[in-house]
C-alpha cells in the first residue's frame, strides 16, 4: 500500500510503498483510510522540532485524523463489522489503570497515540484496536468525517458548562478555534467574542458565527469585551491559541466567578499573578486533553448529522494523498483551515 512516512530522523515526509498491516489480533480491525486531515501535530513531526525529537521512533507511518470502512476483523471483535464507517479515537487507552477503570479513558495513565506511538493513517489502510473506533453515521461527508477528531476538541473544549444565554470568548481562531465558534453558537451562547491576529483566522470566525472579532495587536482585549458585555466581562474563556499573552488576556477579561476551559498548548511555562487573576477572582478551570469516550464522539456525530454544525468552513481544502507536500505547506503558511488528503 501507499503511505506517507517518516522514514528517517529529520524534517520532512516522503510517500512510500509499505505492507498492508498483516495478521490482525482478536481485538484488532483493519480499516481502509478513505480521507484523513493534516493536524498542528503533523506539522510538528513534519518539522522535527524537539517535540518530535522526544517521541517519534522512525521509520513510522504518520498521521492520526481519518475516516474509512472496515474491511477485515479480528476474531473477537463485536462493535463493528465489515462494511462500517467509522472514524477513531487517536488516543489509545490501556484499559487498566484507575483512569480507564473509573470511566476516564481520555485521560489513560498509559495511552497511547495514533501516529505518535504507533504507525498512524496516512496511508491506504490502517489497523487499530477495536475500543477506539466509533461507527459514523453514513450521512455526515467524508470530509466532515475525517476531522471529527479535532472537532471533538472543540466540542468537549465549549462543553464543560452550559452555554446558553453566556458571553463567550475564545482566543485563537486556528480550526479548533473556529469549530469551537459553532459549537458555542449551536449550544445556545449569547455572544461569541474571538481574539485573533492572522486576517485569514479573522475571517474564518466569522463565517463560523462569531459575533465579534477582536485583534490584540490593534485593541486592549480586556476593555473591548467589557465594553461589550456591559462591564462585566465574559462569563466562559475558551483557550485555544496556546500564546501566553492571550491567555493572559482571556484570565483578565473574564467576570468574576467565571469558567476557563483550557486547551491550547504553551510552549513553556507561564508567568502571571494567580492571586488577582484566578483565586480572588474566584474562577474554576478545566484542563481538556482529548475527547471524553465516547460522549463527546456521540455529541459530535449528532451534531453533524443533524446539521446544527457546518463544517464547511472550516474545510478549506482537498487533496489527492500524494499532493501532500502542498497541504502542509498551506498549513505551514496559516493560509488554511483544515486540510483534507483524499486516499
């Protein structure tokens, strides 16, 4: 089969001829990759920044966001059958520590990841255990399908508390950004306000329905959003831009008693007085890291079926899988949402 691989330590990918993954254990399935997209992760690898220094094992098969059909099962396997779309879970859990015991599997003591740890999707076929796939319903487009991942980020990201009738801000607009936009629109929120400085993220927002678009570089956030939510501030931040400044600036923008939900990754550690900011402002935060299994997968999939999400923004180009080398430069420019590989 075709995949596209990091065959050795350095920058780059290359696409190479590569064995269908062979015997499959009792718990195993093999599915055929119809579409797969290009995360901030794949880029990393792409990049071999340190990151990727510390984690990937080459030659290793790259890739972890992707839909595609079932085409072969191990012996045990129940959940799924041949002829399935489905769509995965890229973090891989163990089953048995205390977090996958006690119903918290998105945060495994030992997970691993697709594409990280394991060879991933970018490829025509992709083997992986049985526990992490979720049947898609057939309605929603493939394109919409193979993102489904990262639009879980954005779902359990806006998700943590109830949204209706709150003034939400979410800082950074990247695609998890701007799905995030939706998600807080479908679930009721009063006013979205997004902090971003790219024109191309700008303008994504605001096809995903954000009511205004905030650039730091031109205002000061945090008397904008007062001025906007009657000097209160907002009720709900949403962190996606992993830039310690917006974060700051989400912290001090926010009411008193309100919610952080934080999933944006800082590149080190960040420096900001806790006292007036969080503890006497009386704030409650959440660290998200993944999708929870499988709520958010179902809350997602009802989503898209339904139609109360569109993607379509979001989803700014498609390419044939040996075009690759293009999708990540778009992506290497910020002069793309999502970027799909068609297999």
């Amino acid at each position: 089969m075709f995949a596209i691989v990091k065959e050795r330590p350095g920058p780059g990918l290359e696409i190479k001829r590569v064995p269908v993954p062979g015997e499959l254990g009792p718990h195993d399935v093999l599915v055929r990759v119809k579409r797969a997209s290009i995360c901030g992760t794949d880029l990393h690898i792409f990049n071999w920044d340190e990151w990727s220094r510390k984690r990937i094992r080459p030659p290793q098969i790259d890739g972890h966001e992707f839909t595609g059909e079932v085409v072969k099962i191990g012996d045990s396997v129940t959940t799924v059958k041949t002829g399935d779309p489905v769509v995965a879970e890229t973090h891989i859990p163990c089953q048995k520590c205390l977090q996958c015991k006690t119903g918290r599997m998105h945060i495994c003591r030992d997970m691993e990841i697709l594409g990280v740890h394991r060879d991933g999707v970018f490829a025509e076929y992709v083997r992986v255990p049985e526990i992490v796939l979720w049947k898609v319903d057939p309605s929603i487009p493939l394109e919409y399908a193979s993102i489904m991942e990262p639009f879980g980020n954005a779902v359990h990201t806006a998700l943590v508390t109830d949204l209706t009738g709150k003034n939400v801000l979410i800082t950074g607009a990247g695609p998890i950004g701007a799905m995030s936009v939706a998600v807080a629109r479908a679930s009721g929120a009063s006013m979205i306000i997004v902090t971003e400085i790219r024109e191309f993220r700008k303008e994504l927002a605001r096809k995903m329905g954000a009511d205004m678009i905030i650039d730091p570089l031109e205002e000061n956030v945090p008397e904008r959003v007062r001025s906007l939510t009657g000097g209160d501030g907002a009720d709900v931040l949403l962190e996606m831009s992993g830039n310690a400044t917006a974060m700051k600036q989400g912290l001090e923008s926010l009411t008193n008693g309100g919610i952080v939900s934080l999933l944006g990754v800082f590149p080190g550690e960040l420096q900001f007085d806790i006292n007036s900011l969080f503890t006497f402002k009386g704030l409650t935060m959440y660290g998200i890291t993944g999708r929870r299994m499988f709520e958010t997968w179902q809350v997602a999939n009802q989503l898209l079926k339904s139609k109360r999400v569109d993607l379509s923004a979001v989803v700014t180009h498609s390419l044939p899988a040996e075009r690759f080398l293009e999708g990540f430069d778009l992506m290497e420019k910020g002069t793309s949402g999502k970027v799909i590989l068609e297999f």
